[in-house]
C-alpha cells in the first residue's frame, strides 16, 4: 500500500481549527477579561488529536472522501467552543468523549477492512437490538425527571441504548434490504392492482415498525420514535421505490401518534406546549420561550461569543445547543452550521451512489439518513417546527452516548468511502 497524503483534507482541517479557536479565544477572553489559553486547552487537544487521525489515515493510504472528517472536527469544535463558554466542566468532559470518539471511528474503520462481513451478521445484530430495546423497556431509567426512561446503567455510569440501536438497525435494514430488494419492490401476489411481496418478507420490517411504535407508547420518547421510523421509510423506499409502502407506513405511525396523544399524559402535554407554550411560561413552555427570545436577540451576527445570555434556556448545553450559537453566533454562524451537515449528507449520499454494492450503498445512503433526520428532528424542535423531543445534535450537543455511536458511524463511513475508491 503506498503512501496517499490526503491533502485537501490537510487544508480543511488546518483552516477549520484555526477558525475554531479564534472562537475559542474570543469566548475566553469575553469570559475572563483577557486571553487564557489554558482556558481553552481541551480543544486544541482535541485538534490534534483530529489532526493525528489525519496523519494515521494518510500514512495508511487510505483513500477516498476527505470532507467527512474536516466537517465532522469542525461541528464537534464549534459545539466544544460553546460547551466550554458555558459550563468548563461539560466542556471538559465533552473533550475527553469527543477524543474518546476518534478512537473508537479510527477502531471501526480498521476493524471492518471487510464491510460486506456485516451483512452476514444481520440477524445477530438485529437481536442485539432488540435485546437492548428489552433492557431498556424493563430497566430503563429517567435520569432528567423527563418522564422517559431511556437510560441504563449503575453506579454513576449510563448510556442511552437508543443512540447504538439507530446504527444497530441501518446495518440490519441495509443488509435485510439488500437480499430483499427485489422481491419487495416487484411483489409476489396481487390485491387488485397492487403488488405485494409475500407476508413472511414483511414480517421482519414490521417488527421494525413496531419498534419506533414501541419507543413512543411504552418509553414516551418521541425523538427515537421519529428517528427510527424516519430511518425504517427512509430505507424501504430507496430499497424498493414503492411509494404504496411510504405510505401505509406514514398512516399506520400517524395513528399510533394520534393514539399516544390521546393515551399518554406526558404525550399529551408536550404536543400541547408545542402549540402553546405562552399557557405555561415558567413551567413546560419556558424552554422553548427563553430559547425563541434568545434566537430573535442573536440578530444576524450574534451579540458575541460570551456576550450573551444562554443560560437562561433550560438544558442549553444539550437539546438546545443551537440557541447558544445563534444567541452569540448569530444567524449567519447558524445558517453556516446547517450548511456543514448538509455537506455532510450530500456527501454520504454521494458516497452511496458510487458504492461498489447494493448493500454498500443502503449502508452509506442510511448512516447519513440517520444524521440528516436527527439534525432536522432538533432543529425543527427548537424552532417549534414540532414538538420538542430530547434527541441530541449530532456532534455539536454534550453527550457522551450520542458521541461514541456518531463516532463509530463515522468509521463506517470512512470505510465505505475507502472502498468505493479501491485500492491505494
């Protein structure tokens, strides 16, 4: 294998980290009235940690797309910028995750040299999902008084299972769809002028279903509902092409919310708060009031970073994160924000379309689905597009879980690229 610097990859990654910590001063110096250095110490860690990832890539020869990982150490830097401004602490910790990250996406990218052994493995994979979905329906527990329980863990130490389970499930859909495709998109019988595959092909995507159902109605968590039903419509059709199955899909969770907010108290009272958060301006509602105000006082070019006052909106270092950054940022810091990882889904699906493999490029075209809904299910949350739902933005929000799973998606990326490439 011969030596491929990746250059382009270079420059991005020196030009975003410089960007990043001319953040990193200017919050510092807001902060404390002149510039620490030692303030903002945990990210130029994590850069050169970022930067020696860089290296062991080139060194290995590995080829492919070089956008991934610069967009990736530029929203996770903005995100750690932001962190250490409004708690050192969180920031700190998010450091140690965020190095933590780079190592297990370089351990995922050397472990899977064969991409296609997945595939074999589905069903394994599948159960292991399943299993933690168990786990988590009969022990899980509500660490944030949310009324979701979707943390498992003891002694101080917890991981939300929900995080692992949306890799765990693009890697059994892409594989199950792959071996299916066909069958599922010409059919097998007739109702009418319908084609339908045979039920036992169904069976297995049904359980996937009821997956998402089940992490509304039993767990109460909306962000993991929308995410795997968003992941499961989002495959099945570009699997098959069968808009018939988008659809029925779509209607059949369309009850199943109508249901749960005609069921469930705690559903109930989050949809009303999303219409209505003014009924309850110090309780339910005051997180998505402090969060608008914070967004309309931020103006086009922010008040500053460390200017402003995003600690008024509750849990700003994780669900509303984006407030922050366009409190101080600004708007166009934010739009620009929303721009990198629509660069990074362009690119995914890029990488999907090249993909040597139907099995590939499902995996690939998945891996940045589940990105691409997560940001917009955020997003849209804090802009009261929908109802607030507890997930994370990927790489930018504190949290320990949804950066290891985001880091191991990376590696698969990263190995899938390579492979698309071939050989050095």
């Amino acid at each position: 294998m011969r030596l491929s610097w990746r250059l382009r990859e270079t420059g991005l990654l020196l030009s975003g980290g410089a960007l990043v910590l001319c953040g990193a001063a200017i919050a510092s110096a807001a902060r404390r009235g002149e510039l620490v250095p030692a303030a903002f110490a945990p990210l130029l860690v994590y850069l050169a940690a970022a930067l020696a990832v860089h290296i062991v890539l080139s060194l290995a020869g590995v080829r492919g797309d070089q956008l991934l990982l610069p967009i990736v150490v530029a929203l996770s830097g903005i995100g750690l910028v932001f962190l250490l401004r409004l708690d050192p602490d969180f920031g700190m910790r998010q450091a140690i995750w965020l190095v933590l990250g780079l190592v297990i996406a370089m351990a995922t990218y050397f472990l899977t040299r064969r991409i296609a052994v997945l595939r074999r493995f589905k069903y394994s994979i599948a159960t292991v999902g399943l299993i933690l979905v168990g786990l988590t329906f009969l022990f899980g527990q509500d660490l944030n008084g949310s009324g979701a329980r979707l943390w498992l863990g003891a002694g101080g130490i917890y991981f939300q299972p929900s995080e692992l389970l949306k890799v765990l499930l693009v890697v059994f859909l892409a594989a199950y769809l792959d071996e299916h495709a066909v069958i599922l998109s010409r059919g097998a019988y007739r109702l009418g002028p319908v084609p339908l595959p045979p039920i036992p092909y169904l069976i297995p995507l049904l359980v996937m279903w009821g997956l998402a159902v089940g992490m509304l109605v039993i767990q109460r968590d909306l962000g993991a509902a929308l995410l795997f039903f968003g992941i499961f419509v989002a495959m099945l059709y570009l699997a098959s092409g069968r808009l018939l199955y988008l659809s029925v899909a779509v209607a059949a969770f369309a009850a199943a919310i109508w249901v749960a907010y005609r069921a469930i108290p705690i559903f109930q009272n989050r949809v009303d708060t999303w219409l209505n958060p003014w009924a309850q301006p110090s309780g339910l509602g005051m997180q998505s009031i402090q969060g608008l105000i914070a967004l309309a006082s931020g103006g086009l070019f922010g008040a500053g970073i460390g200017l402003g006052r995003p600690g008024y909106v509750p849990a700003v270092h994780t669900d509303f994160i984006l407030v922050a950054i366009g409190e101080e940022a600004g708007l166009a810091v934010t739009l620009g924000l929303i721009a990198l990882y629509a660069v990074f889904i362009g690119r995914g699906f890029r990488l999907a379309m090249r993909s040597r493999s139907t099995f590939a490029a499902l995996l690939a075209a998945g891996l940045v689905t589940v990105i691409g809904i997560q940001t917009f299910v955020i997003i849209a949350g804090v802009l009261r597009l929908l109802p607030l739902t507890g997930v994370t933005l990927p790489f930018v929000s504190y949290g320990g879980s949804s950066i290891v799973t985001n880091s191991v998606l990376l590696g698969l990326l990263l190995r899938l690229a390579a492979d698309a490439e071939g050989p050095a």
